[in-house]
C-alpha cells in the first residue's frame, strides 16, 4: 500500500524526513526510509524537484527485488520561490494516489521583522484569495495560534537565528471557520542569519489540537466530576475554537459553519459586551445567562462565565476568551 513522505528541504544541501502518512518522523535522513527499494535512490529525484521546483513522477523499477513502484513528488514552494519541501508519493504503479495534507512555505524575516506568506499558508487557516496579503505580522501569527509547543525555543529561533539549528515543533492553530487545527512545523534559520524558512503541514485529521492544561490557566479546583467545560471563545464570530479539557456531548460546536451558530443570534451580542468590557480591563470576569446550540432546533439554557485567555508570561489575547460554560440546571 503506497502512502505520502513529508520531506523538508529548507536548507540548501540537507533534506529530512519529518512525517510518513500517520506518523511524525524526527528529521530522519531520507536514505533508506522512504525508497522501499535499496537499488532506487530518492535523493536524486529530490535535488531534481529542489532546482526544477516542478512535480515529478515516474514509475522506477528495482532489479534487485524485480519490482515497479510509482514516485510522485510535490514541491512546497516558499514566498521567495525555494522549495521549502517535498511532498513524496511512493506506491504501486496501478495504485490510486490519496490526497495530500495541506502544506505551506512562509519566510520569517529578522530584517524588517515581517512573515512572508504564499496564498497556500493563509488558505491553510481559511483565508480566501480575496483577502490574502503577502505579508503579516508576528503578532497575527501569534494571536492565530492557540498554543506553542517548545515556544521558547521557538522565540529564540525566529528573534536571533543561528546557521545550523533547527526546531520541529506544533502549533495548534484557530481557522476562520472557529475550529482548531493541529500544524506540525519544522524551522531552519537561512546562511546569512537574514531570517528563518518555515515549513507548515496540517495533521489535524491524525493528531488532536495541543493545548494549554488547566493548571497553566490557573483553572484546577472544581471541575472534575462537574458539569463545568472550559473553552477558548472567539466573540466576533460566536464560535468556540477549543475545549480545554473534554467537550460536552449535549453542545454542537465543532462544525458551526455547517450546522448553525453556537450562540443564540439574540444572546450573542452580551458575550460580545463581555468580551470588549474583558478587553479593556473594565471586570476581571463576567457572567452571562445564555442559550448555546444542542442541535437540530433545540437550545440549552447555559451560564458563561468569561475571563481572559493569558497563559504564564503572556500578555492576554487579543481576541479569544477563556469561558466556562456551565448548564443552568447544574447546582455548580
């Protein structure tokens, strides 16, 4: 059964495996762990696909094992036209190929401290053609992003490159739908220290969210056993972007742009209220009596209580908010 390889190429002369279908791979050499022949090479086809920056496919055959296999390979390409990766399809010739995960290339530049982006980066959170720019600011990435794993290494990487290192990493990411995605993510600072290439890949069907833990909230007394959830609140579009801790079964809220709004229309502008007094440092938290999406027709009458979403030497999120939602039966 054929499957994809992710392979990273954001360093001119070095390429690694960094995922192979389901599985994450700690950026191994590509030499004997993608070829299922010993007698066919991929590193050529990858130094062809790097300097054509065109797909590539041909079926290979192996004497040794007196076998054909079908490679495909997909370049990455980043802002500035390298190939930031390599998506690789190894698989019997008459074998129909499955899709590809989504995956981007963006530059992240120490000089005037700006992201360049291709269009594929911004449409892997939802952005349209429309409204794609070709470049963003940290804190737009930063306030997307849900939660960073290795963030210090991360900050470290991308505020005083050094040749030679490299970070893999995940971020869970907010899409414009208001779900979360889980983003596997591979940084290598360029030669001359001018910024770092950036290689994003979505594994959200193979890997949950990452997320901050109630102790890091500060949220560790009372919820076990209870009917209280916590999650990450997005007010503008009413939609929660992820449960910390478990979800509850009787709320409809992953796929609210297909199954309807999770806030009440008529009860949703007093989250918004809470949301902007949260925002400007008026109340430290706020309480609303609110009805939320159980499905079909039906609405739970829910209390919301509201604070800011910071974590430990963070300053608090620009636009989402930390909510407990609690049904009003509950004696909690």
């Amino acid at each position: 059964m054929g499957g994809w390889h992710l392979i990273e190429t954001l360093t001119e002369g070095v390429a690694t495996l960094v995922a192979s279908e389901d599985e994450t791979k700690n950026l191994l050499s590509t030499r004997r762990s993608i070829s299922p022949a010993a007698d066919i090479l991929v590193e050529p086809i990858i130094e062809h696909v790097r300097k054509t920056r065109e797909p590539f496919e041909r079926v290979l055959h192996s004497k040794r094992l007196n076998r054909a296999w079908r490679f495909y390979a997909w370049p990455i390409i980043g802002p500035f036209g390298d190939v930031h990766g390599i998506h690789m399809w190894v698989g019997d010739p008459k074998e129909k190929m499955t899709p590809r995960r989504l995956t981007s290339g963006v530059f992240w530049s120490t000089t005037d401290w700006l992201i360049y982006q291709t269009w594929e980066s911004a449409a892997m959170s939802g952005t349209l053609l429309e409204d794609w720019v070709p470049t963003a600011l940290s804190s737009d990435y930063i306030n997307r992003a849900i939660h960073m794993e290795k963030e210090q290494e991360f900050l470290e990487i991308t505020l005083a490159p050094k040749r030679g290192t490299v970070l893999s990493t995940w971020f869970s990411v907010r899409h414009d739908h208001g779900h979360a995605m889980q983003w596997q993510v591979i940084l290598r600072p360029t030669a001359d220290g001018k910024g770092v290439r950036v290689l994003y890949h979505d594994f959200s069907d193979a890997y949950p969210p990452s997320m901050p833990t109630l102790a890091e909230l500060g949220l560790t007394e009372g919820l076990d056993g209870s009917k209280v959830h916590v999650a990450l609140f997005e007010a503008h579009r009413g939609s929660i972007v992820l449960w910390i801790g478990r979800a509850p079964e009787w709320l409809e809220w992953q796929y609210a742009h297909l199954t309807g709004p999770v806030v009440h229309p008529d009860d949703l502008p007093a989250l918004q209220a809470s949301a902007q007094r949260i925002s400007r440092g008026e109340a430290p938290s706020t309480v609303d009596l609110v009805q939320l999406h159980g499905g079909q027709d039906e609405w739970v009458k829910s209390s919301v209580t509201m604070r800011p979403f910071q974590l430990k030497d963070r300053p608090a999120h620009a636009e989402l908010t930390l909510i407990q939602v609690t049904p009003v039966d509950n004696p909690y």
